[in-house]
C-alpha cells in the first residue's frame, strides 16, 4: 500500500553523506543514560548539508503493514457512532459541566473510534490508504493500543489489542480469577513498533515513534472528554511491567513479528482523581489464572536495513522509577470560543494540511485562542500528568491580523521566560504583545519577514512558509534529561500534545494545522542564539488555511459497519 507522502525523501547522496550514514551505523559508545540520550539527540539531527542516517532507498510496494494483528484470538466488533457524541469542543476543557458516560462496550468503542480509529480511507489512482483519528508521521503509525478491562458489561475481564483496521478487539488474555472492587475500570497501554518508522526514517525514527504516542495521548484524552471522562498517566509502573502486563514480552507470541516497546499506561477516570490510585499489583494478578491466546503477525517480511541505535535509546530511556511532581497549576482565565463545534465532528474531521495558502491571514482572536489552549491548567490535555510544563514554542508569526510578522516567544512556565531570556540572543526584545490577553505569556523576540527562515528550517518544506504562522517547540533539554533519561520520550509526548491541541482548534476555525518533524534542527537554533543543549527543539508545527486536492477520493471509515446510536 502507498502513501502519498513524500516529505523527507529528498535526500543528498553524496558518497561523502553515504559515508557518513554507513559510520553513523555503528552503536553508540557506553555512557551515562543523559549522555546517551544527548549522542542520540545529536547524531539525529538534520543538518542543512545533510540528513540523519536513514534508508538510501525506498520501496514503496514493500512499506510494512500497518495493521498489527494477533491470529487465533477472540474477535469483538466494537459498535461505532461516536459521530452521534454532541459533546461541544469547549466542553472538553470544562469537564464537571456534564454527567460521565458509563463504561460500556459502546462507550469503549466510541473512546477508541474518536482515537485511535480511522477516521477515512483516501483513494488516488490505484493507491488507497487509511487515514486515522491520530495523526502519525508519514502516516505509518508505529502507535499500538491495549485495554485492560475491569468489570465492564460484556467485556470479559483481561487485556485486549485493538485493530483499527476493523474497530474490533482482539482477545489477548482472559483472567479468570476474581480481581477485587467492583467498579469497572479502564486501562489503556501504549506500545511502538519501532520498525514501522525506521523503515522510512531511519536512526530519527525512534523520536517520530515518540512524536506519536504523544498524539495518541492527545487523541485519547479529547476522545475521553467527548465522553465525559479524564485520563491520568499511571506513574508508579516501570517499563518492564509494563511489557508484562501488555503481553510484550511473551518471545513466543513474537517470534518472527517485529517487537513492539511499551511506552506507557493510562487510566479512564469518569471522575476526578481522589487519593492514590495505586493498585498495580491487582492488575499484575492478570497473570494469576490468565489464558493467553495470539501470535502477532510479521510486518516487514524482507526488512532491508538495521539502525541498532534505536534499540540503544530505547533502553536508555525505560523507566525505571516514578518520578512524578506536583504540579502547582495555573490558574489562568479561560478565553471563549466564538465558534464551538461538537468534539466528536472536529476529531474526525482533523487532518493534516498538505498544501496552505500563502495568501490567507488569520485573526488575531483566533491565534490568542490557540495560544490560550497551550497553556498548562489543570484541564484536558495538561491535566494527563503531574509535570511542570518544559516545552516552550517559539513562533514565526506570518500573516496574523494587528500582529507585526516576526519571531515571538511563549514560555510556558512561570521561570521559563528568564531562562530562555539568558539562553537565546542578547538582541532579542523580549516585548509583551500588548494586544493579547493580559495572561497570555507572548514576547515579540524580533520583527522580521520569517517564511523563507521557516521554510529552510522545516526541510524546505512550504507549509511553514505558507501557514498564518509556524513554530519550533524548544524542549528543557539538559536539565530534564539529567533528571531522568526516561523523560526525553516524555518531553516528546509534550510537543506533541501541544501539536494536538492545534490540530484540533485549527479545525474549529476552518484552518488546518499538520505536524512537522522534519526540521533542520541546529539552523533553528542558531536563528535563536542558542549554542548549548540547555534548549533543544523536538517538533514543529505549521497553521493555516488548506488548499484542498479535489483528485484525492474521500471514502467513509468503516464501509461494511451500520454506526450504531449512543444516548448521552
Ligand atoms: C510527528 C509528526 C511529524 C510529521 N511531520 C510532517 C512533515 O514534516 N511534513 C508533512 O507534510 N507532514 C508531516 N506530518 C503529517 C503526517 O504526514 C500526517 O499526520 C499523516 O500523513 C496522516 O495524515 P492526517 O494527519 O491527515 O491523518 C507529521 C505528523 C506527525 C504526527
């Protein structure tokens, strides 16, 4: 199956590039976990001469399956009609203002088909492809999802893998034995096949991998707040139960399929979190009495090339131990939304621009509503985990209306603006934009025509030329690394979530975002002053008015399902 994206294929094939990939093969020298990350961090960066190491060559007709699938296991058919959800966007943020679905097997599906779902197949010529609640990098979806189920009406309790493909659960592990309380409960796990990305990408696959978990956390928590529901990261299990509890680590059931590495667990809370959830060890009694059934299936029959580095740093960054902190909230106004929509319509409909028109302009209303959404409060998306925000975007503002084009910055925690003050350009001004809210943390750093800056930082691409506006996401990079070496995934969930949050408000706005991990990252850099690694930049992001391509079929998601109805 082909895709139509071709974004990072224009690679330099000088024998002197070719040489330098062929080095850049060799596994990274022991160190410290931080120092791994960083000779990681480093050695994936792109530069303006050349690109990270990555396949010299494509084959599309042998791109990996897409489906992750476990033969001989129980199949439920999921119901759909998440579509029949009228929950506003606007209501997502206020939660407390509705009553929680129940969980149910309809309430399940809708929670996955507002997710992880396909949201629609697009046809050109003879390729068709699917497209998903859930952007992905190059459309490859690395991103698997489980579900542990606890006492959920005609959910049999056990650990489930969900195919997209059919919106259907695959029966992983039955447990027979009676686990305590009475309450339903829901967990969902996150895992990556690592080979799905590195297959196109290369050594910088394992940050795309880490790029779109963070959208699928994104994409969770709106599909839980369409129901009513929140979500929380559960903190106190390390990477190895995870693996066991998701089934990851069973060799048999993977012998010949690529390997799929955890990433991490969350909970459904249909109210708001009071004392400690920690319960693990019920859930580890899976295992007691539990019936295991499926083999995964081979994804890459003939895989061509091996980056062993990514194998490296994703042990490097297991965790190993909670290092959860309380996060003292902020407590900012909310702005209003002039245009609401229903939550389930705007998922669904969200996509990734392709190509901008680079004469539109926004609002300057509707720009400072997106930044309001970006700033961390105790709502959805920021309220998933208990961390001070560390990732801090810096915009090239375009065509934005009463705002003069120019570089702007938006620290994202209360010190964060002395320390990017000290760690960016002496000349940079540092001006509050006086024509936003008061509480919107916004500084002009320099007024300049950025696009042609943009477009070369972002791989050449022109959606960062052509949007209202784009922007790097500069992560706290030594110092959180140091902390621990788990949270270089983490720092990516951040971005992007904060990617999330403008795919889905573009939407509301008739504008169109799309994700942009392709950047050169230390042309960035320089443009901003910074020499070190205190501040790195992780993912960008472009916003604008989309030039739709009329040749491209749009076909519903599920053909040969009837949508079944949902009361709320
Ligand atoms: C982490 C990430 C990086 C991406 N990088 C780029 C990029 O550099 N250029 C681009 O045109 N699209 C990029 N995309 C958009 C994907 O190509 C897009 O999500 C995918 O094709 C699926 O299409 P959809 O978002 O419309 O569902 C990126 C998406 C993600 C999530």
């Amino acid at each position: 199956m082909a895709t139509v994206i071709f974004y990072e294929k224009q690679r330099c094939a000088s024998n002197a590039l070719q040489k330098a990939m062929l080095e850049n093969t060799e596994p990274m020298p022991p160190s410290t976990g931080a120092e791994r990350v960083t000779a990681y961090h480093t050695r994936t960066k792109h530069s303006l001469n050349h690109y990270a190491a990555g396949p010299e060559a494509l084959d599309w007709t042998m791109q990996p399956n897409p489906f992750r699938e476990f033969s001989d296991t129980l199949l439920i058919n999921l119901p759909l009609g998440a579509q029949q959800l009228t929950t506003p966007l606007s209501s997502i943020y206020q939660p407390d203002d509705f009553e929680p679905q129940p969980l149910s097997l309809k309430s399940v599906g809708a929670l996955l088909e507002l997710s992880m779902g396909i949201s629609a197949w697009k046809e050109y010529g003879p390729d068709r492809w699917a497209l998903r609640c859930n952007p992905s990098s190059g459309n490859l979806h690395p991103t698997e999802a489980y579900l542990i189920c606890q006492n959920i009406p005609a959910l049999e309790n056990g650990l489930y893998h969900y195919v997209s493909r059919d919106h259907a659960l695959e029966q992983r592990c039955r447990n027979q034995s009676e686990l305590p309380g009475e309450d339903g409960r829901l967990f969902i796990g996150l895992s990556s096949v690592h080979w799905r990305e590195a297959w196109k990408y290369g050594e910088r696959a394992f940050r795309y991998c880490q790029l779109d978990v963070g959208h699928a956390l994104g994409a969770l928590r709106y599909a839980a707040g369409a129901l009513g529901w929140r979500l929380r990261l559960v903190e106190d299990v390390n990477n190895s139960e995870l693996e066991k509890l998701l089934g990851l680590d069973r060799s048999s059931d993977f012998e010949r399929a690529e390997h799929e590495e955890a990433d991490l667990l969350l909970e459904v809370m249909l109210r708001p979190m009071t004392g400690s959830q920690h319960d693990l060890a019920h859930l580890i009694t899976l295992e007691n009495g539990a019936h295991w059934a499926g083999t995964a299936n081979v994804l890459d029959p003939h895989p061509m090339y091996h980056w062993p580095v990514i194998d490296e740093i994703a042990a490097a960054t297991r965790r190993t131990a909670s290092t959860a902190n309380a996060t003292a909230w902020e407590s900012h106004p909310l702005l209003a939304h002039s245009r609401d929509k229903p939550a389930a319509d705007v998922i669904l409909q969200r996509r990734s621009a392709q190509r901008l028109d680079a004469t539109a302009s926004m609002t300057l209303e509707d720009f400072c509503l997106m930044l309001d959404r970006l700033l961390p409060r105790q709502m959805a998306p920021w309220d998933i985990w208990n961390f001070e925000p560390c990732v801090h975007p810096v915009f090239f503002v375009h065509r934005i209306h009463g705002l003069k084009p120019g570089l702007y910055a938006l620290p994202r925690s209360r010190n964060a603006k002395d320390r990017l003050r000290a760690a960016l350009r002496k000349e940079f001004l540092w001006e509050k934009a006086q024509q936003c809210p008061d509480h919107l943390p916004l500084f002009l750093l320099t007024q300049a025509d950025c696009r042609s800056a943009a477009r070369t930082i972002s791989c050449h691409q022109a959606i960062a030329a052509d949007g209202c506006f784009s922007l790097g996401m500069l992560a706290e990079f030594d110092e959180v690394v140091a902390s621990d070496p788990w949270r270089y995934r983490q720092l990516h969930w951040e971005a992007a979530l904060l990617g999330h949050v403008l795919y889905l408000e573009a939407e509301v706005m008739n504008l169109r975002g799309t994700g942009i991990g392709c950047f050169i990252d230390d042309a960035f850099h320089e443009i901003l002053g910074i020499t070190g690694t205190e501040f790195q930049s992780i993912y960008h992001f472009t916003v604008g008015r989309p030039l739709l391509d009329t040749r491209i079929l749009t076909q519903p998601p599920y053909p040969n399902r009837d949508a079944d109805t949902i009361t709320q």
